[in-house]
C-alpha cells in the first residue's frame, strides 16, 4: 500500500482494511500529540509525512519537504519511518533499548520499524522519539549532513 495516490491522510486511510487502518490511526494520533511546532502533516511518497514545510526550509535536495517520519501500509507489515532515529547514531541507540525495554519485539531496519499489530508497538516510546527532534535541531543536522556531502 506505501505508493498509495492518496492526496490527504483521510483518503490514505479511508482505503486500509478495517485492522490497519485503526492501528495506523491510534499510531498517527500519538504522532501529532506529540510533534514539535513547525513540522506538519501530510502526504508524501504515497506515505502520511511529517515533515518541514517547503514554506520554513524550501531549500532541500530534491525540493520536496524534509521529513522527520512516515507512516505507511505495506503488503505483510505496517511501517513507521523515523527520520530523527536514522540520523543520528545516539538516538536511534536511545530508541532500541526503549523499544525493547518495553518487552516488545523491534523488527527495524535503517530508519524503518514495521509491526503488524497495534499490541507490537510501545505508544510511549514512539510519542517520546517523535518529541525528541526540534525543527531547529533537525534542519541543523540536515545541514551538517549536506555540508559532509558535498566536502563544504
């Protein structure tokens, strides 16, 4: 389902099956209760996003928003994309032992962490990384990261 045409979020979710819908649904609720002003919501990738709008940072690689995380549908998983955690070597040390702290399986790749059931996912510990990452403080990491690519 990531790649979905969907234009908004209702859209997006409105074409999941019942099951992933409502988990993707409480996913995203904690997700924007606990997101940083100046990042917002929307569709990216065929993916809900949360990102910096090109209005605040219009100046990236690909002129598309910068985004701090993602929630997608995919065939045999849901998946939440965690930009903040890929990043940066700490948080994402930060993020593995709180995941797992709470008894539940990670199942994660670079920046992606798939589950297949809302009982997979520690509500608390994704509220808390998504809280952990400033608009400031990611711009500046993305700039650092951009300055290291291109040896400036």
């Amino acid at each position: 389902m990531a790649g979905s045409r969907a234009s908004t979020v209702d859209a997006y979710l409105a074409e999941l099956p019942h099951d992933r819908r409502q988990a993707l649904a409480v996913v995203r609720e904690v997700i924007v209760a606990n997101l940083p002003a100046g990042f917002e919501e929307g569709m990216e990738y065929g993916m809900i996003s949360y990102h910096v709008p090109l209005a605040r940072y219009p100046d990236t690689y690909n002129g598309k928003p910068l985004g701090l995380a993602a929630l997608a549908n995919q065939k045999s998983y849901m998946t939440m994309y965690l930009m903040g955690v890929y990043s940066d070597e700490a948080e994402a040390a930060w993020f593995r032992k709180q995941w797992t702290g709470s008894g539940r399986r990670l199942d994660m790749g670079k920046s992606c962490v798939r589950f297949r059931s809302l009982e997979g996912v520690p509500l608390d510990v994704v509220a808390e990384a998504i809280s952990r990452t400033s608009v400031d403080d990611f711009l500046a990491a993305y700039e650092r990261s951009r300055s290291r690519a291109t040896g400036g």
